[in-house]
C-alpha cells in the first residue's frame, strides 16, 4: 500500500516495563493524521509468559477493547496487517527498549578523545554504554581482558587514531580483545559483533588480529581528523547489527521482528524495529530543526533515563544524547537511592518519612517493577524519586555532551584572560528555549503541574524556558513512524503529543540581600497590565493558557540574568500552557533547599500548594504540617 | 479481549519443570538424554580459556618490535614454564651481556605482535564443571553446551535472592506464616537445612543462620537496611545469585515485615523433611530471573493434583493477590475488568480491576497491582 492510502497505523512501544501501544488513523474532516487511541501492559519478559510479543497483543487488545474493532489476527497470533480493505492496520511499526537493551563496549586510544567519540556513536545508536576501554584509561591489560570478559557486552565498537595516525596502539586494543575472546551474552556459539571503526591504515592489522574469532565488521574511521567527527556510518551499523545479532535472541522477538510492516504493491515489507532511544532522538532533532532552537529532552524509563540535547557548538547545532543505564523509576530505582543517596532523595518529600520504610517501599518497587502507585503518598515519593533520578541523569549528560576534546585552538591575546579549555560541555540552562519530559512517572502525572514542577526541581532551568510534556509518552512510537511515514509522525506529534506546560521564569546569578530578583511587567491576552516581583525563595504561577502570550518585559536587579546577561532587560512573548507562567525565584548557582527538616518540608508544601501539584489532603501525611 | 496477561510467581504443588544447564562455553556434556541423574551429577564439563598476562617484549629487551622474532626462544602455540627464557637479546659480539625475557607464568605462548612488540602468554585453562542441580530425568541434549534436566516436583518462585544453588532438606522453623524467625529457633539440628520461616528474619537471626552452617532460608520478608549491611553496600541493580555469604536467602514476598503467602507456606510446610534445591540468583532486568525452590517429588509423595498453569491469563474468577500497598498480601477474586481508565486516590487514571475480597468486600485496584495465584 502506498503512504498516501495508509489510513490506520498501529505503533507499539515495548518498554522495560510496560508496553504501550497506539492507534493512529487519517481524519477526513480534519485533513489530517491524529491518535485515535491508547492502550498499554504489562511488558512479559518475565515468567509465565516470557514472551515479548504476549505482552504487544495485550496492549492491543486494549485498543480493540476500546475500540470494538479487530487490529489482531483471528487467533490472535500477532498484528492483523491487511492488504487491501477490511479489519487489521495499514501499517505496524515498534520500538523496544525491553531485554536490556543494547549493551556495549567502546575503545579508543585516548580516553577523553576516540573513546568518548566512539562512546557518542554507540549512545548515538541507542546503547548503552558499559565500559571504554583505551590505552590511557590506566588498567593494566590483564584487568581490561577481564572487565570485557566479565561484562559479557552484546557489542563491542572498536575505534582509535585519526586516519594516519597511531597504529600501534589500536592494534594493542585489538589484542586486547583478542586475548578477552569475548562471548555474546544471547546465543551461545554465536560469534560477538565488533565494529572497527579506526584509524583505516590500521584496519588490516586489526583484521589480522580479530578477523577470525569475532563477527568484524570495518567501517569508516568515526574520527578521522582531530576536528571532526563521522559517527553515522558506525551508528548505522550498530543498528543493524543490534536487530541481526541482539534483539533476535531476546524472548519472543523474532516473531516480532516479523509483524512490524506494511503491504506495498501486494508485496510485504518489513520496518525493522527500532532501539527506543534512537526513535526518541530522531523526533529531539527534528524539532531541534524544524524550529530553530536549543532544545532538551529526557526520556525517564524503568530501567534507563536518556538525555537529547540540541546546542550549539560553533555556530553549529550539535545533536547529544546520553543515556543513564542504571537510573529509572522500576528496575533500577534502587539504584537512583543508591547513587543519590537517601538523604537527596528524602529533601523533595514533603512530609516526614521513615528511612527504613522509605528503603522497604523503594527496594518493593524495584523487585516488583510493573506495580504502580495506588496511594498518594506512593505517588509524591515515586515523583521524589523521579527528581533525583533526572538530576544525576542531566549531570552525566553534561559531561559527555561536550565539544571535541585535543582539537588545537587559535588564541589571540584577547582571550588571555578567558582560558575556556576545549571540550566544555555544550549544555548551557541559559541558552535553552524547549525542555520536553518524556516517561511514566512524567507523561502519566495526574496533573502537569507535577510534572512541571519535577522538571524545574531536577533540570533547573535558567531564564525563560518552555517546558513540555510528551503527552501519554508517545515519542517513541513517532520516531519510528517518522522513518516509515514523517507526514503522520509530524501531524500527531504537534497536535497530539507535545502539550505545552508554560514559560518557566528562573533568574539566575549570584546576590545578597534582595527584596526581589526581577520585575516581570506583562501585557496579558485580555489587554491588562499585570506587573510581579520575583521574591528570593518564592513561585509564582500565572493563569495563562495554552496557546496564550503575553508581551513582556523583564527587568532583574544587578547581578541577575534572566538570558541578556547579568543587569540586563529582556523584552519578549511568554507563552503560557496547560499549566501556566512559573516564576521561580529559588536562585540558580546555587540552588539549596532549607537544610533544617521542618523548615524544608514547609517550604517544600508551600511551593506544592501555589503551583497546586497535589491536593489539600497531603498537607496532612507522615503526621501532619 | 477476554482476558489480560499480567506477571505472576510460580507456587505450584506438583509441576514438570525443566531446567537448563548450559556451559558458559562450548565444551563435552557427559549425559545422554533419557538418563536418570542426581543433583550431584556432573552432566557436563569444559575449559574456560586461562587468563592472560600481556606484556611487550620489544620494550623489556630495548629492541624494535621487528627485530624479536629471531630472539625468541619459543614459538607461538608452544607450552612455557613459569621463569623459563621466552626471549634472549643477541648480546655484545654475540656473547656478552645477554637480556633474557623469562615468562612470568606457565602456560601457553600464545602470541607475539610485530607491530607493538607485545607478548600474549595465556594460564592453562580453567576447568569448569556444571551438575544437574535437580533429580531428574535428561529429556534433551544441547550438543556441546549442555543439557535439560526434567523433574517431577514443587515448585515455588520467590520474589527476590541472594547467594547461589545450594542444596538440603526442608525445615519448617515456624509454625504460622505470620511469625518472625527469631534466634531461638536457629539450633544445632539446622545445619545443612533449609529453612521455611514465616514473615520476617533480622540480620542478626541470619548471621546466627550462617554460623550454624544453614544452607538457605526462605522467608517472607527481610529490611532492606539489613540487605545493605549483609552485603556491605547498597545493591543498586537486582542482579543476584554471586554473592559468597555462606547462604542463600529467598524471599517470597519482599523488603519490610511481611507475612508469607499461606498457599506457599503450606505447601512448603508439607514437604518438610525432603531434599530440596534452591537458587537464590534473582535477576530484574532482561530475561528475568526469579529465586527458586525446587523439591523434587518420591512417589509417595505425588498427590494427585496438578498444577494448571495459564501463562498469565487473567479472566473474571481468576484468583489473585495484591502487591502494593494499600492491600499488600490480600487474596481475592476478580470481579470485574472494567475496559475503561479509572481514576485511584493518587489521582492517576488508570486501568484497573474489581476485587472481592474473603470478607466480602469489593475494592477496586490497578490491574498493574495484582499478580495471578495459579490454581
């Protein structure tokens, strides 16, 4: 069937926790693509089923619920693809972040140079990454070939060297793998994946070395010259070899592989399934694209959080995403406690808790992944838990969104007093125009304004930004789409996906004593004049609604910068949302919450209360204000 | 769609269940299908390849890496003592001041690269070993990895685990599946046991365990404070079953005080007194693994009951059990599967079912909340 006959399209999203799948059909009256339906399960890795594809035709047959229609076959043995007319979908596309997802080890031979490229291709792909192996990451070889043997990855990218540089020290990583003889972890027998994409005057001694007791693949050098990166034809790749040697051998998804697709010309035609957080980066950049800005997205799973983000770098729009392997809101929760520690975690719930109760609750949610909070106060400590889990994520993003590392500077004499060195992180809160939350514990919030005030809380935004959710957590379902289909990726993604939180307000910068930050003046909608203060330690929230604008004029106090630098006026349009204007007035640089328990919790309420995050009754748990 | 499929443990009284034992590499499986084999039974063998000591040879003798493969002594693939020469400098006039490069270990000589001058040497090879782990019958051979062993028993899944496979007789030490295992009830006569406990065990009550040499204990629940002082750190991801703690803990429901499913600990209560293999290694991630308790069944003690399981189908009558709170542990039936959102007390709007409860009463809970009880 050609695209423009398509009518119905079904797009699931296997997650480590649940799968999710929608229904997306071409409206007549609108002249346009839009989501018709939403169903989502319990992902079925696990016994009894153990089978991914149980848990894509419970998700469904939600919809089918829902909708009185059949989308699955008679026997329910998989997606009902039609050729012509009749039940069943035009189109079944999926992603998949279930079974772990992509596993891998990176070598380079500087550490901070070809590995962190080499490590930017593999997260670029969607993986994530386990461990860099490099001629300087001071281990002896002996305990590099025991880290890759015991790390088991699903992968290995081996890089290093621009073209016409050092071989020796690539072909010495080569031996290392070598001498590691490492097995995939899916499959035993099978041979394991390595990817060399290095220095191409070393690319024979490499085969020579590996050629015979690994599946060696060579592509292009991914750093050919210091000041360059070529990551695409190695990120191609990965993905390839991730459906050929990966995901076949997790539980059910070799029948999967063989639903997803389409009719054309009577001919059936497969669309491979695609990592969840590659699809989610593809949609991060075109909008990055479409609408000229600096944008971020977070994308916080059960068991990953990954980071996209669009900065500038040189005048050029330089696409990041990183991914946090071992932070989540299922599987890994236990490990966000242990990484933040129980004392960041306990700052953001706002009642007194028991620490041995609070362990107990988090560690049942981790054995029990799939379950969700049923109760309130689940809910504010899941949603507690979820700002730490973003916060350690956005720090490991800042590290390695960074520009090339070892690339030669011209100085002149004016930069004698500013020695900015190379590969400075890109992430700049000030410069950015677009924060989207993707997620359960974000898109699944029972009101945006929890959602809103996570993303503040974790990303801590600087000056004027939008923030953004991803409405029922759907990014991953168009990514896909928008290989296959852009024209109903883009028509669903900006009518029914991207809702619009408001403007958030956050001056930032460095002050001792103020009455007030800033003074924000507004020309609202209806015509009147609406003139606030910005008080250290206070927000503010703002009726305006989605699709509104206000013209205004904000002017901080000395020292305070709202994006025109510290003293400076900034004139623009705020733009409010579902959840209105956020004036924040917290600070930034640093932002601390009250140290003393009582104080931090009153404070904690107040905020609650004036973006009205949750209702009254809270005010009254874990023994009362 | 009449019914959901929705995650549950398996607690089964009578069940086949198979179990593969797969080499972590291809090597030699010593069974054949149709063989009666004990736990005990080795049932397949092969050789890890030994580990490897790099060093560069060019670097140690000060020659270019080119100029080594006429100094050395050995040839690649060739055995090698440990302090035997692998590589001697020409010398001065051929004779004088000779450098000698002795191998650091025994073993293999496995290569040498001309271009960076590094040497591979490799240790014999480990040999690894793997038995049959229950008492069953081979019912398939996996040519050069292993072998799937089949029994007829109980079998019970816990929830979470830590410490490996381990073997012993079954000693129920409390007599309701409310009751905490206290001190008092770790004697002498538990060495080598499994203990069936009822909802809770301290870290101390389990060092006194390890001390008395109990194999494992199966028990309710366990605090996760207790978890991290057992370990000594705070384990971050639940993949478990390495640990070298002296014991293998199981727990059936989870962390904090909880009392154990009745059906599990009756059924674990009537096979006191036989052997049983336990697993602890939990993995919550990919391809997850749940603790086990497996107690291969005699013939007297076959009932005739069967287990029915239905891979997860959840329909109206299906009986089920909470596992969150507020109605953690709760037994009841479905009523209802309502198709549409619902909204909970958080607020959230979510898919959910209708339980009646033993008392009577109905609730309504998310369907993400409960877990099947096969019957």
């Amino acid at each position: 069937m050609a695209a423009d006959k398509i009518q119905t399209i079904l797009a699931t999203d296997c997650g480590s926790t649940t799968t999710k799948s929608i229904l997306i059909e071409y409206s007549e009256e609108a002249g346009r693509y839009r989501l018709a339906r939403r169903g989502e399960a319990p992902t079925t890795v696990e016994a009894p089923a153990e089978d991914v594809t149980k848990g894509v035709l419970n998700a469904v047959g939600e919809i089918e619920d829902l909708e009185s229609r059949r989308f699955l076959k008679p026997d329910e043995s998989g997606v009902h693809v039609r050729e012509g007319s009749g039940d069943g979908v035009d189109l079944y596309v999926s992603t998949s972040s279930a079974g772990g997802g992509l596993q891998m080890t990176v070598a380079g031979v500087v550490k901070s140079m070809t590995g962190e490229s080499a490590q930017r291709a593999a997260l670029g792909a969607g993986a994530i990454v386990m461990d860099i192996v490099a001629s300087n990451d001071r281990r002896l070889p002996h305990e590099k070939v025991e880290d890759i043997r015991r790390l088991r990855p699903d992968m290995i990218l081996l890089s290093g060297g621009i073209d016409g540089g050092t071989i020796d020290h690539v072909v010495e990583l080569a031996e290392i793998i070598r001498a590691a003889d490492p097995k995939p972890r899916f499959g035993v027998g099978f041979k394991l994946p390595v990817i060399y994409a290095g220095n191409k005057d070393a690319a024979g001694a490499v085969k020579k070395e590996l050629g015979t007791i690994v599946e060696l693949k060579i592509v292009d050098n991914l750093r050919p010259v210091l000041e360059r990166e070529n990551l695409g034809p190695a990120r191609d790749l990965i993905h390839e070899l991730f459906m050929e040697h990966v995901m076949a051998q997790a539980p059910g998804y070799a029948h999967l592989m063989e639903w997803t697709g389409r009719f054309e010309d009577g001919k059936w035609k497969n669309v491979p399934i695609m990592p969840t957080p590659g699809a989610v980066g593809k949609l991060i950049e075109r909008v990055a694209k479409m609408e000229d800005i600096h944008v971020m997205g977070v994308d916080i799973g059960g068991a990953t959080t990954d980071v996209f983000s669009v900065f500038d770098s040189s005048g050029e729009p330089v696409f990041n995403r990183t991914v946090s392997a071992n932070l989540g809101m299922s599987y890994s929760i236990s490990n966000v406690l242990a990484s933040a520690g129980m004392d960041n975690v306990m700052r953001w719930v706002p009642f007194h808790v028991d620490e041995a109760d609070l362990r107990n609750r988090i560690r049942n949610k981790m054995i029990r992944p799939t379950t969700i909070p049923q109760e309130l106060e689940e809910l504010i400590i899941e949603q507690a838990i979820a700002r730490e889990a973003l916060r350690l994520a956005l720090v490991q993003h800042k590290d390695l969104a960074t520009g090339l590392k070892g690339v030669a500077q011209e100085r002149t004499i004016g930069d004698a007093f500013e020695q900015t060195q190379t590969g400075a992180t890109l992430v700049n809160m000030m410069d950015l125009n677009l924060l989207i939350g993707s997620g359960g514990v974000l898109s699944h919030a029972p009101r945006r304004s929890q959602t809103a005030l996570m993303l503040i809380d974790s990303f801590l935004p600087e000056g004027v930004t939008m923030l953004a959710v991803d409405s029922i957590f759907m990014m991953p379902h168009l990514g896909v789409l928008s290989e296959v289909h852009p024209q109903a990726a883009v028509d669903v993604f900006n009518n029914d996906c991207l809702i619009k939180l408001g403007h958030c307000v956050a001056p930032s910068g460095s002050f001792k004593k103020a009455a007030h930050l800033a003074t924000v003046s507004m020309v609202m909608p209806d015509g009147k004049t609406v003139e606030e203060k910005i008080i250290p330690g206070e927000m503010k929230h703002i009726v305006l609604g989605a699709g509104e604008k206000a013209k205004a004029v904000i002017t901080p106090i000395k020292g305070i910068d709202i994006g025109n630098g510290p003293g400076e006026v900034w004139e623009g349009e705020l733009e409010g949302g579902v959840v209105g204007l956020v004036l924040d007035g917290r600070g930034r640089h640093p932002f601390n919450l009250p140290e003393g328990d009582a104080e931090r919790v009153k404070m904690l309420q107040t905020w609650s209360q004036v973006l009205d995050t949750y209702p009254e009754r809270f005010l009254t748990m874990g023994g009362g204000k | 769609m009449a019914f959901a499929y929705t995650p549950g443990l398996r607690v089964a009284d009578v069940a086949d269940v198979a179990k593969t034992r797969r080499l972590p590499l291809k090597g030699e499986v010593l069974v054949n299908t149709g063989d009666v084999v004990k736990a005990e039974t080795i049932v397949a063998r092969t050789e890890l390849p030994g580990n490897v000591k790099m060093f560069n040879i060019a670097n140690m003798l000060g020659v270019p890496p080119s100029d080594i493969p006429e100094l050395l002594l050995k040839k690649e693939g060739e055995p090698i003592d440990a302090q035997e020469p692998l590589a001697q400098s020409k010398g001065l006039f051929g004779k004088y001041f000779k450098s000698t490069v002795k191998s650091p270990i025994a073993g293999v000589f496995e290569s040498f690269n001309e271009i960076t001058g590094q040497a591979v040497l490799r240790e014999p090879p480990i040999p690894v070993e793997i038995d049959g782990y229950v008492n069953g019958k081979v019912i398939e051979v996996l040519p050069g990895e292993g072998v799937v062993v089949e029994t007829h028993c109980t079998f019970v899944q816990g929830i979470f685990g830590i410490g490996g496979e381990v073997r012993g007789e079954l000693k129920r030490v409390c007599s309701k599946p409310d009751e905490e295992i206290t001190a008092d009830k770790i004697t002498p006569d538990c060495k080598g046991k499994i203990l069936i406990g009822g909802n809770y065990i301290s870290h101390a009550v389990l060092k006194k365990a390890i001390a008395t040499g109990v194999h494992a204990v199966v028990v309710g629940g366990f605090d996760d404070q207790d978890l991290k002082n057992l370990l000594g750190f705070d384990l971050g991801v639940a993949i478990t079953g390495h640990e070298k703690l002296g014991i293998t803990l199981i727990l059936t429901e989870g962390f904090g005080k909880m009392t154990m499913a009745e059906g599990t600990f009756d059924l674990l209560s009537k096979r006191e007194g036989m052997t049983a293999s336990v697993n602890g290694a939990t993995q919550i991630r990919a391809g997850v693994m749940r603790p086990e308790i497996v107690v291969p069944l005699t013939e007297e003690a076959m009932s005739d009951q069967t287990s029915t399981r239905q891979a997860g189908a959840m329909d109206i009558g299906s009986s089920i059990r909470c596992i969150r709170s507020p109605f953690f542990g709760m037994i009841g039936t479905v009523a209802a599967l309502p198709p549409e959102l619902q909204v909970v007390d958080s607020e959230a709007k979510v898919r959910v079912l209708q339980v009646e409860f033993d008392n009577g009463k109905k609730y309504t809970v998310p369907r993400a909340n409960v877990e099947l009880i096969e019957g």
